[in-house]
C-alpha cells in the first residue's frame, strides 16, 4: 500500500476513534429519564459498533471478512445517525447539547458515505 493511502486510514481512523469519545461524552451529558435512557443504550451499542468493526477490519482474514466489517461498520452508522436524529426532533436534547448532536450527526452522515463509498469500490475490485 502507498503511503498515501495508508495516511488517509490512519487519518479516518482517529476520526472514527474522536467521533465514538465525543459521542460518549455527548451522551453522558443527557439528562436520565427512561426515554433517553434507552436511546444512550441504542447509541453506546451502534456508535461504539461503528468504531469497533472499523478497527476489526484490519485483521480480517480475507478480502470478504474485511467487507463485511465495512458493512458492519456502514449499518452501525446509519443507526447512530437514526438515534442521534430521533433525540434531536424529539426536542429530548437540552439546548446546550444541540450544536453537539448536530455535529454528531453530520459527522456520522460523512463517515456513512465514507463507509458506502469505500463498500462500492471494493465491489468493483472483486468483479
């Protein structure tokens, strides 16, 4: 691999890592009521999924294990920006978290077409 590319993983890889710490944090500033708390539940389990699969796919054991992290890490991601946006348009975020969740969001909008893109390309090289 060029050094190029292998900069632009590392790069989105400690995206991804700063993007599951600062929902973390984001989520551990929500209030607690029984709604909410089900959603940080959703949230913990998708958002850190996201993360977690990504850092997986590099030990995977072959070109078609390393995809279906990619698919992993796509459906994780497309949940998160479900919950984040359900959260959101419920008006259950405090107004001093709103910029937060909003970058959230699209944070998690660019690293879903990042994962979508990067899953059409490795079609592409496996036809």
């Amino acid at each position: 691999m060029d050094e190029g590319k292998d900069k632009l993983k590392k790069e989105f890889k400690l995206r991804l890592y700063r993007f599951v710490i600062r929902l973390l944090k984001f989520l551990t500033q929500l209030p607690n009521s029984p709604v909410i708390r089900e959603i940080k539940s959703q949230l913990v389990r998708s958002g850190t999924s996201t993360g977690a699969n990504y850092f997986e796919a590099e030990a995977a054991s072959s070109k078609k294990d390393y995809q279906n992290f990619f698919h992993h890490c796509l459906k994780s991601t497309n949940e998160t920006k479900f919950w984040l946006a359900c959260l959101r348009d419920s008006d259950l975020v405090p107004n001093n978290l709103l910029e937060e969740c909003n970058y959230l969001l699209e944070e998690g909008k660019e690293m879903a077409n990042i994962f979508a893109s990067s899953l059409i390309t490795m079609k592409g090289k496996r036809k």
